[in-house]
C-alpha cells in the first residue's frame, strides 16, 4: 500500500527549511519572503478530488465517510468529494461530464466499462502513470483485467469469485457427487433430470464458455475473430444435444436471476455464483438453504474460476492524476480491501489481503467453507476480458449466434461463420 507519510515529512522538513532561510539566508530578503509565502501558499491550496462509485450507499455510507475521512486526515491538503449513482446512470454521466470538461477524478467502474472508455481515449493510462509500489500489490490476472496492449487503465477492487453450491437432498436423490469440470457435469445431466425432475446446471453463455475452454476469442493481435474452429463447433454441439435430450435447459444460459430463481426453487440442483449468493437464499428460501453444500467451482480445461471485477479509474480529463491515482490505489490497497471484504462477502484483488487468516477462519458453516474455497481459488482467478474497447459488441453476437443454435435449431458451423464475419466487421471499424 502506498501512504503518503514520508511525502507529508519531506514537505514538513521542506517548509521548515523554507522557513529558516528567512532568517538566515544572504542577498534580497523581501525577494526569499515573497517566494517562501509563494510556496507556503501553494502547499496550503486544497486539491479536490472527486470519487464517484456504484450503488453502495446508504448500505456502506459509514465505511466510505470513514475511509475517506482517514485518507484526508493524512492529507490535508486533499479534500475527497464522495458521490454515489445507481449502475445503468454511471457510464452516460460519466461520458457527459468528460465531454463537458467536468469529469470526476477517481470512478468506480466495472471491466467492461473501463475497456470501453479505456478504447476512447478516456482513462489513464496507470502502467505510465502509477508507480511500480502502487501497481506492484495485486493478483496479476486481475491487474490485467483492464488492459489494452501493453497499457492498463484500472486498478482492480473487489470481486465476487464463483462457487459452486448444490442442493445436496437433489445429488442425493439422483445418486451422483457434485461434479469437478463442466464434461463432468454434461456426463451426469441426464441422470439429475431423470431421477429428479431438476436440471442439474444452466450453462454459462457461449462466450464464457469459450473463455473457461481456452478456446481464443480474437487472434494474437486482436485483429481478426479466432473462435470459429472446429474444437467451438464440437463445443457447441455437445450443448446442443444436451439440450435437444432435455438433459439441459434452453433457456436462461448466462443469466444469473434466472438460475438463482430456478435454484432457489429446486429446479437446478447446482448453481457456479458468488458466496455472497448464499445469503440472499438464506433470506428467501430458507427451506432450499438448509440443503445447500459448497465445493470448489466446476471449470473448463483451462481451470480458471470466473471472477466479474469492480474497478477504480482515473479518467485522463482530472486535472489532478497525481492526487487522484494515489487515492485509488489508497481505497485499493490491501488494508482497505481487506476491512471492506469483512463488512460484505466479496473478495479482494491484492495477493497479500487475500491470504489473511479472516477468510478461512470459520470451517463449519456453509458460509465460511464458502470463504475459504473462495480465498484458496483466488490466485486462479480471472475476469472475462479480451482486451478490446468493443468487446461487449464481439461477445454479443458470439452469444446471439449461439442462441440461434440451441433456441432456432441452426447449424452450429453456419452460425459460427457468420458470427466469424460480423466480429471481423466489428474489429474492421475504427
């Protein structure tokens, strides 16, 4: 974590120094005294930093006044403007205030977001302008979530890493142990929904599936599509006939109210979620919670867990970079991720808060197994990106081509090429 003490004792040991050479310095005194009131006044001018984040008041309204005030008390001469909006409203004020000279200095932002905007030409860029103690302290496929080329646009904050929770009385039931990959889960699918009635899982959107598979989105120079191989039409295929013998649902792929809806009404016996999933279940169907077990998530070949990651970034138009990317990274360090993880179960994006001892305190609730399988699989995890300012459109039409396969029966190669034109489309425009 960066602190500013040594730079608050250097300018405190700066002023004293300016201070003495009135008294004891040679040649025109009223010229020293106009340049140390000069410098004194400018040591005294405020810096205004303005932070704008994502729906998190008034439920953290107390831990934001009190980081904030914290951060002030060993600045004085910053002063931290706190503003709070809801997560469809961020991104079109956030490109108002930009376009009108009026941007904030510090943003809450999600990956998709910042790679948007990072694509303009909107954020700093933090590999040029943080220090290498600043950026040293995190995960490094975390860090690298919000990178385009050899450029980084944000520092990772919190996340929610997945799980997989099952209903125990439904594996029971079908007479099968929670699966460890997704080839496993396909291979007992059909068993769940014969013995049970449930469906055993709802797939992730083709996109993700991709991703978790190893399987390339864009080639090496993010120039052309590169997903459209026959390892993805085999992939997509396998699902296809999943769904076609009604081992798997046709719908709901990817959306997460609708699993957590068929999970909390015991037609899905497994869900991959955040742990802080198990809380909500716990409040609205307690009957379905008193079943639930936790193991690790079930993956792809390339053995990453999913981890959707909320970022903190400097757009280019602050007037204030220095102040503003050593407060982002202060509201990001490890201390203050760590106390923030202990007041809601999300997950920290730096290597040393993610080994405290907090997160695997607690074995015999569902809730602390949740943390410690969480906490173990950190250092695995990764955020879905490609690194492309258009990636939200690219996954779009991979997933719509998809769709057109699993609900409308189309050909999974004649889908996939026509997916393959429209993101080189996509890539081709500038």
């Amino acid at each position: 974590m960066i602190r500013k003490k040594k730079a608050g004792i250097m300018a405190a040991i700066l002023a004293t120094m300016l201070t003495a050479s009135v008294f004891t310095g040679c040649g025109n005194k009223d010229k020293d005294n106009a340049n140390n009131a000069g410098d004194n006044k400018k040591q005294e001018e405020k810096v205004t930093v303005e932070f704008w984040t994502i729906s998190l008041q008034p439920t953290f309204t107390d831990f934001f006044n009190d980081l904030i005030k914290k951060y002030e008390g060993a600045h004085p001469n910053v002063k931290v403007n706190w503003t709070d909006m809801p997560y469809d409203a961020i991104q079109n004020k956030l490109i108002t205030s930009v376009a009108g000279n009026t941007a904030p200095d510090v943003v809450n932002l999600n990956t998709g977001m910042a790679l948007t905007l990072a694509g303009k030409g909107a954020l700093v860029d933090l590999n040029k302008e943080a220090t290498e103690e600043q950026k040293s302290i995190y995960i490094k496929t975390l860090w690298e979530s919000a990178k385009l080329n050899d450029s980084v646009y944000a520092f990772p904050w919190y996340g929610a890493p997945s799980i997989l929770m099952y209903n125990k009385e439904l594996l029971d039931k079908a007479g099968v142990t929670p699966p460890k990959t997704f080839d496993e889960m396909l291979s007992v699918a059909k068993q769940v929904k014969d013995k049970t009635g449930a469906y055993i899982y709802i797939p992730e959107d083709f996109t993700r599936m991709l991703f978790l598979n190893g399987l390339d989105i864009v080639n090496a120079d993010k120039s052309k599509a590169a997903f459209n191989t026959p390892e993805a039409v085999e992939l997509l295929n396998k699902y296809k006939k999943a769904v076609e013998d009604g081992s798997l649902p046709k719908t709901g792929w990817g959306k997460w109210d609708e699993m957590l809806k068929q999970f909390s009404t015991k037609k899905l016996a497994m869900i991959n979620s955040g742990a802080q999933t198990l809380k909500r279940i716990k409040d609205e169907a307690p009957d379905v919670y008193k079943n639930i077990e936790v193991t690790t998530p079930i993956v792809g070949k390339t053995g990453q867990v999913l981890n959707p990651i909320m970022n903190i970034v400097v757009p280019e138009a602050s007037k204030h970079h220095k102040e503003a990317i050593d407060f982002a990274n202060f509201v990001t360090n490890d201390e203050n991720q760590l106390a923030f993880c202990k007041t809601v179960q999300i997950f920290p994006s730096t290597s040393k808060a993610a080994q405290d001892p907090f997160f695997r305190q607690d074995k015999d609730t569902v809730e602390g197994k949740a943390l410690s399988i969480v906490a173990d699989e950190l250092e695995k995890s990764a955020d879905l990106t490609i690194g492309l300012a258009k990636e939200g459109d690219i996954f779009t039409v991979i997933n719509k081509a998809a769709e057109s396969v699993i609900l409308g029966g189309k050909d999974a190669k004649a889908a996939l090429d026509q997916a393959e034109k429209d993101v080189n489309n996509l890539l081709s425009q500038k």
